[in-house]
C-alpha cells in the first residue's frame, strides 16, 4: 500500500456488514455480501468472494482502506459508460432481464456457465443480437472453457460481430494459445483478460506475452485505485473498469478509478447495481442512458440495519478482516 495502514481495531470499529439479495443468480450468488468501511475519506468495500483466501482476499481489503482513507482521484469526466450484463439465462428470459436497463447500447452476456452448452450460449447471444441490433455484443466465459472448447465456440460466436470475448479460458498461457489459434483461422476476435491480470502475481505478463488484446481491470481485486492506475499506465493495453458484484459503495470507487483513467475507449462493466434487488442506500449508483455518474455513496443507517446478515455472518466477517489485515502486514 502507498499510505499507512489505519489501526485494525479502528476497522473494525467502523465497519459494517450486509447482505444484498439478488435479481436472479449470478456467478452462483444469490446472497452478496459484503462489509462496508466508514473512513475519514468516505465509505470502502470489502467484499471479496467467499471462497477466496487470505492473500487473495488481502488485496481487496486494501481497496477498502484505500477508499476509506484517501480522496478518490481527480476525474477526468462526470460520468461513464457503461455496458448491460446478461447472466446465463435461459433464452426466455433474455428480454426481461435487458428490460432492466434503461438504455443497453453495450451488452456483455455470460457464457459458458456450468452445466449449459455451446448451443445455450449461442442460442443466448443470437437473442440478445435480434432483440438489439445496433448494441455492441461482448461474451465472458469466466474461464470456462478449455482450450479446443473455447477456439470452436468464439468460431461460431464471431458471426455475431463482437467486440471481444472475456477470459474464455484460465490462465495466461491458455489466453494466448486461444488467440494465436484463432488468428491462425483468420478470425480478428480480439481477447480480454480478466482472471489472468486481476489472480495473477504479475498482472503485466497478460501485455508481455501478447496473450490478450485488452484488460478488464477492477479496483477491488487488484487492490485499489492507485495500484490499477499504475497497472493499466505500464500495460501498453486498451482497459476496460468492472465491477466485482459491489454494492453501490464498491461501484462509486469503481467509477472513481474509471473516471481517473487518460483514455477510456469502451463501456465499462459498472452496471450491475441492477442486478441487485436492494442496496445500502436509497438512492443507489445506477446508470441513466447508459451512463454512470461519478459520486461518492453514503450508506443508510436503516438500509445498513435492514441488509445486516445477523451475528455469526459479522463475526465471520471480522475473522476475515484480521486474516486479511495479516497479510497486508506481511506485505
């Protein structure tokens, strides 16, 4: 971290923790939960997937304290573009989810989820092209599909006329093996990295090996705003600002750190406070026309209390915290 790290205890003492539920499931989750850090700055995020350890989970942690205890950056613009996420959805339902959107004029829809086909995929994305003609298309796999999978199915996909394909297999290595194979068919698909800048200890080999065409870059995981500023100026790398399933807190340094960024060539993933049946404010971070505005967000007393998830989910919380807090320590 580039500041001090806050006592732990002072944390702890000003933190919260809530649960969100949501729309429809999503990555699996139907429950998100997180714990929200009230700091002399504003209010951070915590709120790293469950099954992710320690040293993973440290770096998330330090996005919290950084947005809790630094000033967001200067903004180079008030708002920011931002795409529809499509879940895998059976083809029903592909309507009344993108109906929640109030203009999709970018459309990242999740493919190869577990337990679904190529054929669902395609059946999902051929949807969402009738249904929206002139939208940009973009596919995330979430790394999964391997290798042969993965080159068969962005083949058939590439008709669709897509911007990119996000993280269709795992790894770095995989990613470039993807993208020579489908160069070598003369298919210009270009390839973004996800899992393999924001899991990776070196998120820079993605650009050095020439294994994607861009990055998907997240505050939270990769630690914070400062470190992805850095991360994305080194990269030499079009990037694209996610989310990571926030809460209207998490999204606000989200679109903190997109607004910082010199260049901003596509939408970015920032609406998915949609996908969220409630929030921990009345007024959460949502686009209007395909635009999310660059704010701080302030958590409700009565939202806080109506989303806690009860004593033993804080508890658990706060023994994450003090694993994680460790690590940073360490580092």
């Amino acid at each position: 971290m580039n500041f001090p790290l806050p006592a732990l205890e002072e944390i702890l003492a000003h933190s919260h923790v809530v649960q969100l539920p949501m729309q429809v499931k999503f990555r699996g989750v139907t429950q998100r939960e997180a714990l929200l850090i009230e700091g002399p700055a504003g209010w951070g995020e915590f709120s790293a997937f469950l099954e992710y350890g320690p040293q993973e989970a440290s770096r998330w942690l330090a996005a919290a304290i950084e947005a809790a205890y630094q000033p967001f950056p200067q903004p180079l613009r008030t708002s920011i573009p931002v795409n529809a996420t499509l879940p895998a959805v059976p083809v029903g339902e592909v309507g009344r989810v993108l109906e929640r959107y109030d203009a999709p004029h970018t459309i990242k829809i999740k493919v190869a989820e577990q337990g679904q086909s190529v054929d669902e995929d395609l059946a999902r994305v051929a949807e969402t092209r009738r249904l929206y003609p002139q939208a940009a298309l973009r596919v995330d796999a979430n790394m999964g599909w391997d290798i042969p999978t993965a080159v068969a199915a962005l083949t058939r996909l590439s008709d669709f006329d897509l911007q990119y394909a996000e993280q269709p297999v795992p790894g770095i290595t995989g990613l470039a093996e993807v993208r020579a194979r489908l160069r070598s068919a003369r298919i210009d698909l270009k390839i973004a990295a996800d899992e393999a800048v924001r899991k990776h200890t070196d998120p820079l080999e993605v650009s050095r090996l020439g294994a994607a065409d861009l990055m998907i870059i997240k505050a939270q995981p990769l630690g914070g705003i400062q470190t992805v500023l850095d991360i994305a100026a080194q990269a030499e790398l079009d990037v694209v600002v996610s989310s990571a399933l926030d809460t209207s807190v998490g999204l606000a340094q989200a679109a903190a750190l997109a607004s910082a960024l010199p260049e901003l060539p596509y939408a970015c993933g920032l609406s998915t406070g949609t996908l969220f049946a409630d929030d921990v404010t009345d007024e959460p971070l949502l686009a209007t026309a395909g635009y999310l505005p660059v704010r701080r967000v302030k958590p409700q007393p009565h939202k806080l209390a109506k989303l806690h998830p009860g004593q033993e989910r804080e508890a658990w919380w706060h023994l994450r915290v003090r694993d994680c807090y460790a690590q940073l320590l360490e580092n």
